[in-house]
C-alpha cells in the first residue's frame, strides 16, 4: 500500500470516456509513495430523499468509506451544457448526506477532458462552488482543463500530449503536498 492515497472519481459513465483515460494516466503518473485507486460511481442510485430516509443504498456508503479513508479525491469530468454532469452531481448529492459527510476537510483536486477548447473550465467552476458548500478543501492549481482533449488520446485511450502528461503530474505532487500541509 502507498503511503499517499488519492481516490480518482469520473463524471462520466461513457466506457471510451475521455475523462476516464486522464485518471488512468494520473494513475500513471503518481511519483514514488502515491497511488490512485479509481472508484465507480455507476451503481449510485438517483437521489430520493424518500430512499435515503429508508436507508442509503450500499453503493454510497461503500464510496463514502472509500473518500474517508483516502488521503486526497482527485475528480475528472466532463462538461455538459456548460455545467456538471448529473450522474457526477447526483453521487455528491448522495455522499453530502452521510455522516459524516465525507469531503468535509477532504483535500480535492479537479481536472477534466473536453473536445472543446476551453475543456471543461465552466464544470470545474461548478464543482468548486460545490466543494465550498461541502467544506472540502480544492486544490487551486495546476488547473487541468483538457481542451481539444481528442488529439490528444491515443485511439486505445492513451494520454499522448507531452505537455499535457506533465501538467498532470504536477498537480498529483500538488495535490499530495497540499494535502501534507492540510493535516492536522
């Protein structure tokens, strides 16, 4: 086991997802000591308050155990109609009612991939006012926005871009040390 653990999540689902291929390559790219395991978020049912009064469902739970126990979440997504997209917005939703509420002092950074050329600044935006609510502690930079993120993937999903790579890299160490600092 590393001695730095960060839980990558994914806003989306897609099985070619983009997004899905830059946290493999963060996971690739950690440096000695950190390792990221990445979480499934596809199990979360919709948000029911009704549900929730019955009991959360196993799936939230499980992943509200897995950010507790992980030093740091790091999150990619994508952007849908200039916002976060829901099955991401629906699992915070889910995990913002446990207790305790799992991001509290959680060290969090945010990148994501987009065809687009501001790649996913308007979601990551969104994300971080969320994160503010939840009393999560988000990592302000290296922001990672992915744009025209198409060129920049191999066919097998491949993180190609040089710059890219190391833009990542950065922020995981970023991340890390931000986190280091965060403990009490």
């Amino acid at each position: 086991m590393a001695a730095f653990n960060i839980l990558g999540l994914c806003g989306s689902l897609r099985q070619g997802s983009l997004n899905m291929a830059a946290l493999r390559a963060a996971a690739d790219l950690v440096p000695e000591g950190v390792a990221i395991e990445i979480a499934a978020i596809g199990d979360i049912p919709l948000y029911n308050d009704d549900i929730r009064a019955i009991g959360t469902p196993a799936p939230v739970l499980t992943l509200a155990g897995q950010i507790a126990a992980a030093d740091a979440v790091l999150i990619a997504t994508p952007e849908y109609n200039y916002s976060i997209p829901g099955v991401l917005k629906n699992t915070i939703d889910w995990l913002s009612r446990c207790d305790p509420q799992p991001f509290r002092g959680k060290p969090v950074a945010i990148m994501g991939a987009s065809p687009g050329m501001i790649g996913t600044a308007r979601a990551q935006y969104d994300l971080r006012k969320v994160f503010v609510f939840l009393d999560a502690h988000v990592l302000n930079k290296p922001e990672i926005m992915i744009g025209g993120a198409g060129q920049k993937f191999d066919g097998t999903g491949v993180l190609t871009d040089a710059t890219t790579r190391q833009f990542i890299a950065q922020q995981i160490i970023a991340l890390r040390d931000w986190a280091l600092r965060l403990r009490p």
